[in-house]
C-alpha cells in the first residue's frame, strides 16, 4: 500500500486457479473491526497454510475482520484399484452352481465386479514434495486475492475520500459562520457584561459590593464566551486534513478526532447565548456524526 492512499476496511475478492489434480477457489471478504482479525475457512488437510496466510494478511492489512475462504476440488484422483481375486472365485462358482440348480441365467461381469468387497480403490498416499508443488500454487493465488482484496478497499477508500473532504468543508464553513455572529464577537460580550452588571446592581439594591457583582457577571459572560471551542475546532479541522493528506492507515487517529469534535461541539450548544449559534452547532454535530460514520469503516 502506498503511504498517500486512503484505504476502507470493506472489500472483496476472488481468485480462481487449477493443476493437474486440483481446482480451487480463494474468496476473502474483510469488513470493519476495531483492530486486524483473521477467520479461515480450509479444506480438511490444508489447516497447515493458516499461519502462513495470517502473515501474509498482516503484512498487506492494518485493520479490519478478514475471512479468507478455500474452495478445493481435485480433477485427477491419485488412486489405484485392486481385485479380490479369491473372493471373485467363490462368488462365480456359488453363481454356477444357482444357475445350474435354478435355471437362470449366468452372471454378467459388471455384476460380479460390483459386489461390495471385489473391487477395492485405494487413494494414493501424496508425497511430501507433490503437498509442496500443490501449497505453493494455492500460497501464490492466494497472493493475488489479497492484492485484489487491497486494491478493492483502496478503491472504497478513494470514494470515501471524497465524502470526508465534503463534511470538513461543511465543519469549516459551520465555524466560518458561528464566528461571523455577533454573539461571539468581543464587543458584544463587553455590552453584555456591562448590560448584565448593571441589572445585577438594580437587582441588589446594595446589598452586595459593586466589584462583587462585575466578578459575577464576568464568570457568567465567560461561561457564555464559545471562541475556546471555536478556536480547538479549527485546530482539530487542521489536523484532520493533514491525516487525509498523510494517508495510510489514519482511521484510529481520525477516530478520535471525531470525538473530540464532538465534544467541542457538544459545549458550544450548551454554552451559547444565541439562537442562531446553537441552530450552528446542531448543525455541526450532524455534520460530525456523518464524518465519524465514515472515519469508522477507514483502515
């Protein structure tokens, strides 16, 4: 995988191949997981190419659930057959003597030879270098599967590529507007705390000291004050452009970005003073939502 490909978890292949004796079939289908798992499925004598392929999938794949399956049919039986010529004696003479006795007609051959215990088919044992010559033709088409395997996810991830780019422009242009409110500009924020303590003194009728109350509505004015969250956004946007253009296997760190996002967002809403700002960071949360959806199937 090139370092500046952005890959999904998702993908399939499927690869055919035969020898003289054998056809098979490889399908490996991989989804998204937390961390890179791989199920096998083999034909009963084969089990011994797992760790094989487990090291084969680790050097091509980062993260997702793998399944890897093997379809194998053999064309050629290695098998020889053997009469019991004793037993085809007894049983043509006993067949002589029922025709003699009953006056019917003789056996055929075929008839004979197909009395269970007459013909007897034995499979040919392999040997050590025919199960090499077999494995290593399934190991280099298995190869191929798992190269298409990963030219598949890349393909998804390209796609997928797009779509993030779409929902961080969509978080970018939600802060580009929820800092163009007046709510969030420091003017505005001075005339509230001037307009905040002034009610507060009308309110205390001199019960509490002037410089005790502008502390009380300053604290309140900053709770209200939602530039921090606006600024870590910004920061966390950044960085979640520089990992797609990093490419490789970003999802885990795009992943927490997302939740970090969220998070940010999160207290912009319960923070604002403005309704229009907190119709902005519903609209940021679904537009992060969307973002970490497709973060989640990222390699």
């Amino acid at each position: 995988m090139t370092s500046s490909a952005i890959a999904s978890m998702t993908g399939f292949a499927r690869q055919q191949g035969e020898s003289d004796h054998f056809s098979w079939v490889w399908e490996v289908k991989s989804v998204n997981g937390r961390g890179l798992e791989l199920r096998h499925r083999l034909p009963q004598g084969f089990e011994g190419l797992e760790p094989e392929l487990r090291r084969r999938v680790k050097e091509q794949l980062h993260r997702g659930n793998v399944n890897v399956s093997l379809t194998l049919r053999r064309l050629a039986p290695q098998s020889s057959v053997t009469v019991d010529e004793a037993l085809l004696q007894r049983l043509a003479g006993l067949c002589d003597r029922l025709c003699q006795d009953y006056d019917v007609a003789p056996p055929r051959a075929d008839g004979l030879l197909g009395l269970r215990g007459v013909l007897e088919i034995q499979e040919e044992a392999e040997d050590e270098e025919f199960r090499q010559e077999i494995e290593g033709l399934l190991l280099k088409d298995f190869e191929f599967a798992l190269s298409a395997l990963e030219q598949s996810r890349q393909d998804e991830g390209r796609r997928m590529g797009e779509l993030l780019h779409t929902h961080l422009e969509r978080i970018s242009q939600g802060i580009e507007k929820a800092e163009s409110l007046e709510a969030v500009r420091p003017e505005a924020m001075r005339e509230r705390l001037s307009r905040l303590v002034q009610e507060l003194l009308n309110a205390s009728a001199g019960q509490l000291p002037e410089d005790r109350l502008a502390q009380e509505a300053a604290l309140l004015v900053s709770k209200a004050d939602v530039r921090e969250e606006l600024d870590r956004m910004k920061a966390h946007l950044s960085s979640a452009q520089d990992l797609l253009a990093e490419g490789g296997p970003v999802g885990r760190r795009l992943d927490f970005l997302c939740q970090e996002f969220n998070r940010e967002a999160n207290t912009l809403c319960s923070k604002s003073p403005d309704a229009d700002l907190t119709a902005i960071g519903l609209d940021l949360k679904t537009a992060i939502d969307q973002l970490r959806e497709l973060v989640q199937n990222m390699e």
